[in-house]
C-alpha cells in the first residue's frame, strides 16, 4: 500500500513560513504603505510588522476592490453610497 502524505508532511518544521515587508506587499498590490497599513492585516514578528502569504493575497484583493469602486463611483453607479470594501468572491 502506498502513502498519499507528501515526504515530511505532518512534520513540525523549524523553517518559518515566508514573511513579507510592506514594500514587498506594496510592490504586489500597488496600494501605498499608508493604505496597507490600514487596511491590510498584519503579524507582529522579532523583526516587527510583517506580512504572511496570506495576508500578502488580502492586499491584493483589497487593492482590487478599491479599484472597482473607485470605477464605479466615477461611472456613477456607487454615487457615493457604498462604504467600506466589498469582499472579491
């Protein structure tokens, strides 16, 4: 009978997952520091704030939701009555 498990899964690895800094986050997103640091969630790491894979593909989603909104508001559809961001599904 073969293993379905990949080599080393379910191992407890001493290698930390990749963290990212905020200009690696804003270089995916295109969103300022200021915005992402706002609206972005963040992990509190020995090296201070950093950014998880994560959270890194939340940037961008939150990046494209502004976007989107940002169109439509200057399309006329949002008029000014939607608030927040909407989630990308």
């Amino acid at each position: 009978m073969t293993s379905l498990k990949a080599p080393g899964a379910g191992v407890f690895s001493s290698r930390p997952a990749r963290l990212y800094t905020i200009k690696e986050v804003g270089e995916a997103c295109g969103l300022p520091a200021g915005a992402i640091m706002q609206l972005v969630p963040r992990t509190w790491t020995q090296e201070g704030w950093m950014y998880t894979g994560e959270q890194l593909a939340d940037s961008v989603r939150i990046a494209a939701n502004l976007r989107r909104e940002r169109v439509a508001a200057a399309d006329g559809g949002a008029c000014g009555e939607t608030a927040g961001v909407r989630p990308v599904r």
